[in-house]
C-alpha cells in the first residue's frame, strides 16, 4: 500500500508592494523619498518653523544654527522653511507638466500608430522638428512667447513650457506600442463591428499602452523638476517672492555664495535629490511593468 502523498500547498503570493519592495530595493527608496517630500509639501504650514515670506533684516546671511537649521538669505527668511515650502512649487508643476506633456504625447502616439500612413508620416516629421530642439532651448522659447498666467498659485504657462519637449519623446515610445496592438485579431473585430475610431482609439488601445505611458509619466516628473529649476534660475519660471528651489540659486544666493553657501547648497541638494528619486523610481517601475525584464 504506497503512502498518500501530502496534499500540494500553492505558495502565498506577496502583496503587489510588498513585492515591488523586495525585488526593487533602490525603487522603494525612491518611492519613500518622493513620499516624503510630498507630505511635506503638503503640511509645510504646520511643519515649517517660520513663514517662508518673513523678512528679518537682523538676521542677514545667519549660518546654521538652533534657530535657523539650515541658516537664513540676505533677507533673513529662514532657508529651511523655503526649502519645505519650495518643494510645493516643485512637485506641483512637476506632475502637472508631466501629466499634460505625456497625455499629449500618448494620445498623439496612439492616433498616429492607429490611422498609419501619410497621418503616421506627417506626425512623426512634426515631432522630429521638435526633438531637434534641445530640452532646455524650446522650454526657454515657450517660457518666454506664453508669459505668465497665474492661477491657483500655479503658473500653467510655465507647465505649457515644460510638457512642450516631452510630448516628442512620449509619442514615439507610446506610437511603437501602438503599432503592435493594432496588428491584433479584437481590432480588427472592433472595426467590423463598426465601431468608431475614437472608440477604438480611447477603449481598446489606450488602456494596452497603459504600462509605457506610467513609466514615461514617472520619469518625466524629474525632468519637469528640473527644467523649472533651471526656467526660474534664468528668470522665466517662478517669480519671487515664492518660494522655489531654481529661484534660491540666483539673485543674492549667486553674489554670497562664498560668505553664505548654505543659500545655494540645500536648494541644490532638494533639486538632486528630487530628480534622483524620481529617476530611480522610474528606472524601477519600467523593469517592474515589463514582462520581458521580469525572470
């Protein structure tokens, strides 16, 4: 009489984030540093120790102190305090100019891969006229034609400024995938069935690019970063006295930066580490959401 075999256990399978933790590591730290500085931009009122506006003539060019932690501006503002209230501005027309130049883009892709031919052709020439600017160069010249436009505390403008150059980049990765899905056997069924072509477009192509479009969504978040750092260093982004990271480094920071470095160190550091966390998180949700990359 052979012995019965023990009943087979299916393996638990890790929480989605648990996994995305274990087997991205240098993702979740990213992720945990972009946590952070969202929360506190969202409670820099409470967090802050002064107002970030608040002129003290007395306390001039202040290093690091009990006080001041991070040391104050030729103005006395307490730099910590601008910093925690800069990433606000930061975050804000980082993720708003990365929604807006990736949804353009992703939807520019998918109707150019889905239509095809001389449409195909036309859009791809028009965003290879684009990609032949630099990044910094078109969001300059879009900066500076659009002007200002200011609501809600958010220069929208400045967002055109900066989704401008990525709409390019998203369109070609996006199209790619799209060229490949419109190849499948259900579109085919979709056209037949006489289905509408923005039907088929927003209801059976765009949710199969979903994965490329996240992945370019979150890497460009620190790109957009970036580029309002560098618009308002150069005096076409945000205008004082907001706080904002770029703006720190120019102006007074610029002329003290041997008699108070800590005007442009900490502002630097936030930039750094804002587009570093951002990029690794990125890095890792392309290799998460790609079948290929997984073992």
């Amino acid at each position: 009489m052979s012995a019965i075999s023990a009943p087979y256990k299916v393996p638990k399978r890790r929480h989605p984030a648990i996994a995305f933790v274990v087997h991205q590591p240098l993702g979740a730290f990213g992720l945990a540093v972009i946590a952070i500085m969202l929360a506190a931009a969202l409670a820099a009122n409470w967090i802050s120790p002064y107002d970030p506006l608040a002129v003290d003539y007395g306390a001039m060019l202040g290093p690091p102190s009990q006080a001041h932690w991070l040391g104050t501006d030729s103005y006395g503002r307490d730099v910590l305090s601008r910093v925690i209230h800069g990433a606000r501005t930061a975050l804000a027309v980082g993720f708003l100019s990365s929604l807006t130049g990736s949804t353009a883009g992703a939807l520019i892709g998918v109707a150019s891969a889905y239509f095809g031919g001389k449409t195909d052709l036309l859009v791809q020439r028009l965003m290879d006229v684009v990609l032949s600017f630099p990044i910094i160069v078109l969001a300059l010249a879009m900066a500076a034609i659009l002007g200002k436009s200011i609501h809600w505390g958010i220069d929208f403008n400045l967002v055109i400024a900066i989704a401008t150059p990525m709409v390019p980049n998203v369109a070609r990765v996006v199209r790619s995938s799209g060229l490949a899905i419109r190849e499948l056997p259900y579109i085919d069924a979709a056209r037949t069935a006489g289905f509408s072509h923005a039907r088929i477009i927003l209801r059976h192509i765009v949710p199969n690019v979903t994965a490329p479009f996240l992945i370019m969504l979150t890497a460009f978040v620190g790109q957009a970063i970036l580029l309002e750092a560098s618009l308002s260093f150069l005096g076409l982004g945000v205008t004082e006295p907001t706080p904002s990271w770029g703006l720190m480094l120019t102006g007074a920071a610029a002329d003290f930066y041997q008699q108070a470095p800590w005007m442009i160190v900490f502002p630097g550091i936030a930039i750094s580490l804002a587009v570093f966390a951002f990029n690794l998180f990125g890095d890792s949700l392309r290799d998460w959401l790609d079948p290929k990359l997984k073992v």
